[in-house]
C-alpha cells in the first residue's frame, strides 16, 4: 500500500497550491500596505498637531528600508519589487486619504 510521502502531487493538486500560496502573498501584501497606511496616518496626524509638515512617501519608503534592513534584505530591492507590485503606491495614497480626511 502506498502511502501519502509515495504519491506525486497532480496537477490540480500543484495548482491548488499555487493559489494557495498566491492568496497568501496578496493577503500579506495588503495587511502591509495598511498598515504602513495606518502608522503613516498617526504619525502625519501627530506631526500636523506640532506644525511639523509630513510626507506620508517618504515615512512609507523609510519604513521600508528599516523593515528591509531588520530581515537583512537588499533595500532597493525590497522597494523596487513594492513599486513594482502597487504596493508602496497605495500605501502611499491610503495614507494620504486618511490625512486629508482627518484634515478636513
């Protein structure tokens, strides 16, 4: 009898994997961008409160570089691969609404 280590996967098998771990890349992906969201939000809000101009871009591409450089990662790739993918974009833009909301 054979067991489950002796079957090859088939090729539905593979591509439900490979869903699987797409959804899990997006999901990781968009709990990031909020969050980067989130932070610059409050940051920006608390800066404004102390008339101190904030520019939700560069604190989103600094969070990045300090995240990158934490895991020992390449920096600008790390950035390149976000612009790439939207990711930094709309962080950027979310966290930008949010202060304009909160401004209004």
């Amino acid at each position: 009898m054979q067991g489950s280590d002796d079957m090859e996967p088939t090729p539905l098998a593979a591509a439900r994997a490979r869903q699987e771990r797409e959804v899990a890349t997006m999901h990781a992906l968009t709990s990031m961008e909020y969050a980067l969201a989130r932070e610059a939000f409050h940051v920006g809000s608390a800066l404004r409160r102390a008339g101190i101009v904030f520019d939700p871009a560069t604190f989103v591409a600094l969070r990045v570089l300090e995240a990158s450089l934490a895991e020992l990662a390449d920096p600008s790739c790390a950035l390149d691969v976000l612009v790439g993918n939207g990711s930094l974009g709309r962080s950027i833009e979310l966290a930008a609404d949010l202060l304009a909301r909160d401004a209004a």
